[in-house]
C-alpha cells in the first residue's frame, strides 16, 4: 500500500501494513543471500518505528471515524455531532502521551474546533442526532441544550403535521351558492307522510352523540406526547442497526416523529456518495465505450447503486 495525496487515510494504511510486514521484512533483510548482493542494507531504525507505531494509535480514531461515515447503507446525517464530539474527547492529550502523539492530537482538535460554528447548522445536527434511536438520549450536550433540542423536535413535528393537513384541505363550496334546479318533468312533489320513530320518543335524551369528557388533543400535544413515550423507550443498539428499519417498525407508535425522522435521517453526512457516482461514471464511460447515450448512462449508474443481485 502507497500514500496518496488525496486520501490522508492512505498513509495510516500504509504505516500499518509496513507495521504488520516489518517483522518479516526485517527476517528477510538479515538472511545471508541479501547481504551477499547488497553491502548495505537501508531499513527504518527502532526510532522510526516507533514513531509509525504511535502515529498509527493517534490516528486510529479518525480511521474509524472515516469509515463510519462513508457508508451508504446506513444514516450519516445524525452520526455527526456525537462523533464530533466524542473524537474532540478522546484526542485529548495525555500525560502519557509522547510528544509526537500530543502533536498530532493538538492538530486534530484545533481543526475540530473550527467546524460546525454555524448555530442554525448545529440546530440541525443536533436534531439528527435526536431523532436517532441511537444517540436520543444526546449526551454530549449540556441538560438546557439538551431540553431545548427536543422543544424543538416537538415544534417541528407539529408544524410539518399542520402543513400536511392543511395542503390535504379542499374548501367545498357553499351551499347556498349552488343554484337549485327543479325537476319540471317529475311532477309537483309529494308530501311525505307523517312519521313516528323511536327518535320522536327518546331523541331529546339519547339521540345526540355521546362527547368525550376531554377535548381533542391537537397537533403539539401529540407530537409531545410521542417525544415523552420517545425517550422513556429503550435505546437503539449501535452494532448493526438501522435507525430507518426502526423508524419503519414504530412508525404506528409515533407518527408525528417518524415523518421528521425520514426528512432529517435521509439527509447525507458527506460527499462520499456523491464522488463515488462520479468514480462509477469514469469506469463505465471509457474509450471503448464512447458512444453511450447520456440516457443510457443514466439508467447504468442508476442500476449499479439500485439493484441488489442476490
């Protein structure tokens, strides 16, 4: 493995590969036929060693946080406050630390704490976050923040149920507006014949509709009371979870919550996606394939990130 310039995980590859090889490389260079060849043999001394095993250890969070956040089968979008916030905790220097690894902690931390300044953009990070069965119970944020965060989820619930109801309203028109037409040809009506029900007897007592004791709840009092029953249910584990296969499972028990779940879960945490469309594209349109119309390009890509062949 190499390092390429474009991609910093390339290097920790590389140093750990040579860290897995180095014993057997160093067995290989002491045998006698390479001594014979070769009056002097360049190698990495104990020292340089050393220092690519502690860049290794140092840089191993931020491996894991790469590939963490360049899946595609799984949300990103909320995976990123709680590990923005985890890796600043974790890279935080220690007394034990070598100066090479405090070094590169210090840089790592200075860079994190220039991301993510925007308030409206960690307004909605955190809201991610919130409605991830996985990271609900947001501890990374201090108890008002926290409270305020799910004010806000409960807010934002309400309001996208009220917007749906009222786009799914049709006024009807009056009826004293519509005009009313006489059928001539049928005839003077006749006059109905006097009737005695039961409802003649008993209406004024039994015929109106029993009322409940309390009234209906509205749009914010559902959305709150899903947030409460929300938090009180257990956690969603992280090993091989999905939070939308949760969503999908308990939509019936919060249907308020689980609408703003598929608005704010479907949202990407990268461009990983994005260049590797672009990465499929170059190695389908090729030199040998030039004459690929742009539908047909199209329907390729479409069918290389879609279709799933058992």
């Amino acid at each position: 493995m190499n390092d390429v310039v474009t991609r910093w995980n390339s290097a920790f590859d590389m140093l750990l590969r040579f860290l897995e090889q180095q014993p057997a490389i160093c067995a290989a260079l002491l045998s006698g036929e390479v001594r014979k060849t070769e009056k002097e043999v360049c190698t990495l001394s104990e020292a340089d060693i050393t220092s690519a095993e502690e860049i290794v250890n140092a840089l191993k969070p931020m491996k894991v946080a790469t590939l963490v956040m360049s899946e595609e089968s799984s949300p990103t979008i909320s995976v990123v406050a709680p590990l923005h916030a985890q890796l600043i905790h974790d890279l935080q220097e220690s007394s034990s630390d070598s100066t090479m690894t405090k070094e590169i902690k210090s840089a790592i931390c200075l860079d994190f704490s220039k991301r993510y300044l925007d308030d409206e953009q960690k307004e909605i990070l955190y809201m991610a976050s919130a409605i991830d069965p996985r990271f609900k119970a947001l501890p990374f944020l201090s108890e008002d923040k926290r409270q305020d965060i799910y004010v806000r989820v409960i807010a934002e619930a309400a309001r996208s149920q009220q917007r749906e109801t009222d786009a799914d309203i049709v006024p009807l028109p009056n009826v004293e507006d519509i005009p009313v037409q006489e059928d001539i040809s049928a005839g003077p009506s006749k006059r109905p014949r006097d009737s005695f029900t039961l409802a003649d007897l008993l209406g004024q007592t039994y015929g109106g509709a029993v009322r409940p004791s309390h009234k209906k709840k509205n749009t914010h009092d559902q959305a709150e009371e899903e947030m409460t029953r929300y938090k009180e249910a257990a956690p969603m584990p992280l090993a091989g979870a999905n939070p939308l296969d949760w969503w999908k499972q308990h939509q019936s028990e919060y249907p308020l919550l689980s609408h703003l779940a598929k608005r704010y879960l479907c949202i990407p945490g990268t461009s990983v996606s994005s260049e590797r469309v672009f990465s499929t594209a170059g190695d389908i349109i090729t030199t040998q394939r030039s004459a690929l119309s742009p539908e047909h390009v199209d329907e390729i890509l479409f069918l290389n990130k879609n279709l799933k062949i058992k």
